[in-house]
C-alpha cells in the first residue's frame, strides 16, 4: 500500500462520518448562509473545536468574496486550501546536530514507546542510523519495552536500571551515538505527568546533559498526543507545552477515531506544528506529517 492509500485508510472514520459530508459541498449550485451553516456543524462534529470552526467559515467567506466564487466546488476547493494553509508548519522538521536528539514526552497509554520505535524505523527506511535511550527509569519494565522494540526493528539501545538518572541515560547515548558518528538519538522519558516544576527542571537538565555530551547536538521534543481523545487531548497538551518547551507533535490513533479534526485544532491552540502521525498498529503506520497530502486524504472519494 502506497503512502497516501494508507493515509487515506488511516483517515476512513474522520472521512466518512464528517468529512464526506463537508464533500457534498462540491455539488451546490452556489454559495448561501445555509451552506456556511452546515459547514460549521460539520467542523465541530468533527472536533476541530467551535473557535477553530469558525475561524475556517470566516476565512472561506472571504475567500468566497475575495475570489467572486459561484458554485460549491470552487468553495470547497477553497476551504481545502485554507485547511492545508492552516496546518502547514512554518519551519519543515529537520532536528539538527551531529547527532540530532528527539526527546519523547507524554503521559501512558497514548502510544509513547511504539510512536518512538515507529520514528526510528521510519528514519532507518531513510537510511540513518539511530539509536534509542531508555530515559524512561521510573515505570517498571519501561526499559524493557523499548528494548523489544529495539530488537525488533534492529537498532541499538542504551538502557540502565531503573531508578537511575534519565539524564545520565541520555548523556551516555549521545557519547555513544557522537562516538561512533550516528545521525539520531532519540529518547524515551517518563510518561506521568510531573507538576510543572520538576517537568521543566527534569527536561532542562536533560538539555545541558545533551550539550555536555555533544556540543553538536540539538534538542527537538515532541509532545505524542492521542487522537481518539480529540479536544481533550489538546487540554492536556498544553500543560505539557507550558512546563516542557515541546517543539512539535506526535498524533496517535488518528484511524481509531472520527475526530480527526482535532489535527485542525492543535496548531492554532498550542502553537505547535504537528509532525508526525500514525494511522495504524503496524510498524510502518506512522508518517511525516504532509498537509496537503492529509487534506486531500480527508475529502477523497
């Protein structure tokens, strides 16, 4: 299966119990108030979120005047674009260093240490090598699981006890990876939420660590997130943004739910670019996140 037929597999709930709807557009005669109302309602449906919703109706309103468009299919062809616009992110995602660290954060159950197998295997594919750090100490068997995964897609880990510093962990991982000229680290961390505080002080130790290791390395965090929550997800979000500096977002479980519209929403309310998603258990079932390629996927027929 090609990558926009597993994306547009992975989007089959979001596109047919919201997304189709808006399709219909395609097949009016023109543009009235009734059809920027049925669209609104399509849009929360979908959890993009009332504010977010409305945002897209008013910027369609304008294109539609600006544009002198007539009929349904110029409009939908308009409001495509406004959504593409609206998630595609200011910079693309290129962590930088030699090695380049991605720090993995979010609390259990949302698909942390899978997400983080699912990225190295898809930078693997590109033909870079990566190596994975267990920072995770505290859950019991945290480290293990990570492990199989590693094994499972053949790449090296570092791990220590549990218990131990998940700085130290990151610290040894980097040197190791710097030594032998590997192109990314990328690092499990403790999937509780911390108050604040202890977040930011966990997280900015980890940063100076990474330095002291290599001074070529840069740090990129990413905040995984799961799509089936929807709005809720993006509450939670943003207490990990405000205590953790997050750089982007991983969306999870995208082909689980039909509220795939949330992706709408986490950029304009969080301010952070979504980069990558998975659309299904598989290895293979996480990708870069392409705006345009997701827009299309959401009103195929």
């Amino acid at each position: 299966m090609g990558f926009f037929e597993k994306l547009s597999a992975g989007l089959a709930k979001t596109r047919n119990a919201i997304f189709g709807n808006i399709g219909e557009m395609e097949n009016a005669d023109r543009i009235d108030d009734e059809m920027y109302e049925e669209l609104l309602e399509q849009l929360v449906l979908a959890d993009t979120g009332i504010d977010v919703a409305e945002e897209l109706v008013d910027k369609l309103k304008a294109e539609v005047k600006k544009n002198r468009l007539k009929t349904g299919a110029e409009a939908l062809e308009a409001l495509k674009g406004l959504i593409t616009e609206m998630m595609t992110p200011e910079t693309p995602f290129a962590p930088a260093g030699k090695p380049a660290v991605i720090l993995v954060i979010g609390v259990n159950g949302v698909g942390k240490t899978t997400s983080i197998a699912k990225i190295a295997n898809l930078y693997k594919n590109e033909g870079k090598t990566v190596l994975l750090a267990a920072g995770d100490t505290f859950r019991a068997a945290a480290a293990e699981q990570l492990t199989i995964w590693a094994n499972r897609i053949e790449v090296p880990i570092v791990a220590h006890s549990e218990g131990s510093d998940p700085a130290s962990v990151l610290f040894d991982a980097v040197q190791s990876a710097s030594a032998k000229g590997m192109d990314i680290v990328i690092c499990d961390t403790a999937g509780r939420l911390h108050n604040k505080k202890s977040l930011m002080d966990e997280l900015s130790k980890i940063s100076r660590v990474v330095k002291k290791a290599c001074g070529e390395a840069d740090v990129e965090t990413l905040l995984v997130l799961d799509a089936i929550t929807g709005q809720n997800a993006i509450s939670q979000a943003a207490q990990f943004v405000d205590a953790a500096a997050a750089t982007g977002i991983v969306l999870t479980k995208l082909d689980g739910t039909a509220k795939g519209g949330s992706v709408l929403s986490i950029k304009q309310k969080l301010g952070l670019p979504v980069r990558f998603i998975g659309v299904g258990e598989g290895v293979d079932d996480l990708m870069e996140f392409d705006p345009k390629a997701f827009t299309d996927a959401l009103f195929v027929k």
